[in-house]
C-alpha cells in the first residue's frame, strides 16, 4: 500500500511539473488540416503530416492522392487548405481559383527526379536516350510503335507495353513536357494511373513493360524494378547515360527529368494557427524527410527564401510561362 502510495505522488509531481509527455503536447492547438493533390509530393506530406501529428495531436490532418490537377480543382473549389503539386499552377487553374475567390501561396519544398523503370527481367535495355522516350510515348506513336525492336534495332521484337501517368497528374505534364517538348502532349494508348503504386504493380508484374513515375516510388520498390539511366543528347558535355539519385538531381546532371515539388497553401487558410502552425513545420522539417523517403532536399538557400515567402505572405506564382524544366529555384524566388 505505501509503495503505491509512492507511485501515487511521484506520477502527480512529475504531471504537475510537466513532465511526461510534455515533449509531444505541443502547442495546444486544434482543428483539421485538409491536403490532397499530387501522388508524388504525397509520401512527404504524409511523412510530415505524421511527424506532425507526433507534436500536435489534437489537429487532425489529412492527405488525399487524386493528382495534381484533381487537387487543384478541390484547391479552387476551398475544399482544402494545401494542393500538393509536381508542376507549377497553369494559367487555367489560376482562373479557377480567382472564380472561387482562392489567393494561394505558392511554396517549393523538394526536388525529385522521373525514375523510367523496366521490369526486373528485362535485360536488353541498358540505357534510353530522349529521342527513343520521345518515339514511344508522342502522338505519332499511337497504334504505330508496339514493339521494342522498333525503338532500336538491337532490341526483340517483343511488345512494348506502357505505364504512365493519368492525365490529371503533374507528372503527365512534366513528363511530356520534359520529353515530347509540349506538355500534354503523348499518344493515349497506354496503362494510364494517377496512383503511382498502380504503376509499380503493372511493371513489376509485366516483362515487356516500361513506365515512369516519382524517384520515390523506385526507392521504395527497387527490389522489383530495374531503373534505366537515362541519355539526353541535348546535352554537349558528353556526360552520357545518368541514373537519377538525390546527387543527380540536385546537381543538375539527370535532365531533363528533374523537377521541383510545391504545396500550395491557401491565403485564408494560412490565417488559421493550426494550417500556420502545420505549414511552418512542413517547412522546417522538409530538408531531412525529404531525403528519407526519397526525394530530393532544396538547398538551405532555398528553403529560407521559401520561409521567407510564406511569413510575408507572398501570394501569386513566379512561373510566368509554367515551364519548370532547368529552371534555377533560387533564382525565381529572389
């Protein structure tokens, strides 16, 4: 009974002084934060919307995966607060959110790089250059191209089968974009998904497969998948065939499949403490899970520019033409 009565007093000393847990109390603050929007830039904001959770556990925040496109219809529509995108915001969408009186706060949080992927028994493609993607996947292909031989001559004459991006996703955009020189751009006889794990499924399972999607979904399935280096002969230096990894990506070699990821915040929303406070630890927290769940951290630089914008509130996009492929973030943001 006395060492109960110990226990007792201990645990109501330690309650009183605020030890425990107090750690993971937070800040108090409640609510809901609503996210949806790209499949790529999801596996990070569910990995920050978790970590959030860890500190804030009375605000509740969702993360929804219907694309980029389908995000920023809900976006313009105030159905959520963040549209998740792996493309900047296009002219159209911009209109949609000025009908529905929606300011939005455009802010990048990493980069990523397109990983093109064969299936784990495919031993015949060792490399791709830009103008064979280009052959598969534009227009002109469409019931025309359908073996591998017709991509290059050393290859079997084996189909060819397509996995890739629906066409609500950013990823569609940027790939063809990257690739066919006009996003939207790509024949339409194809295992379209805006679900990347879809994608994964339909390649692995699939020998005479090809697809593309998120560097983060090849990290995180590369038991089942062989990744292609890709050759952009664009490009004079002579680097050759590269392989997409954070270094690649980040120091500019791997193009021009990549690319920067944003959140997009709504202006009202950003009033609310518990999307400032989720936004602002989005924010300080991005540079290390990024890295962790495979996609690629921003410089320090950029990231403070992003911080910057958010605290001013700065609204609108600084794509003027909605290109992203070889842009400078650090440049843009200045």
């Amino acid at each position: 009974m006395m060492r109960l009565f110990l226990t007792s007093i201990i645990v109501f000393i330690l309650s009183s002084c605020g030890g425990g847990n107090k750690q993971n109390q937070g800040t108090g603050l409640s609510g809901e934060v609503k996210i949806d929007g790209s499949s790529t830039v999801y596996p990070l904001s569910e990995a920050v919307a978790e970590e959030f959770r860890n500190v804030e556990s009375e605000i509740r925040v969702t993360v929804g995966e219907s694309g980029t496109g389908g995000g920023f219809k809900k976006f313009s529509r105030g159905e959520i607060d963040i549209n998740d995108a792996s493309r900047p915001i296009k002219g159209e969408e911009i209109e949609l959110c000025k009908q529905g009186n929606v300011e939005f706060i455009e802010l990048p949080v990493a980069y990523d790089g397109l990983a093109v992927v064969v299936n784990k028994e495919n031993t015949f493609v060792d490399y791709l250059t830009v103008k064979e993607l280009k052959k598969m996947w534009e227009p002109a292909a469409q019931g025309k191209i359908k073996t591998w031989n017709q991509i290059r001559a050393s290859f079997p004459n084996e189909p060819i089968n397509l996995y890739g991006a629906g066409t609500a996703s950013g990823t569609y955009d940027y790939f063809t974009e990257a690739i066919v020189g006009e996003a939207k751009s790509s024949r339409g006889d194809y295992n379209a998904s805006e679900d990347d794990n879809v994608l994964v499924k339909g390649v692995s399972s699939d020998r005479n497969a090809i697809g593309y999607f998120g560097l983060a979904y090849y990290q995180n399935n590369a038991d089942k998948l062989k990744l292609v280096p890709i050759n952009d002969e664009d490009d004079s230096n002579g680097k050759g065939a590269i392989l997409p990894s954070p270094e690649t990506v980040t120091n500019g070699t791997y193009q021009p499949l990549a690319r920067p990821e944003f959140i997009y915040v709504n202006a009202k929303s950003a009033e609310k403490p518990e999307v400032k406070a989720f936004v602002k630890f989005y924010l300080e927290n991005a540079p290390v899970l990024a890295n962790e769940i495979g996609s690629v951290a921003l410089s320090q630089e950029v990231y403070n520019l992003v911080i910057k914008r958010f605290e001013s509130k700065k609204t609108g996009t600084v794509f003027g033409t909605g290109k992203t492929v070889g842009v400078n973030m650090a440049d843009l943001l200045k």
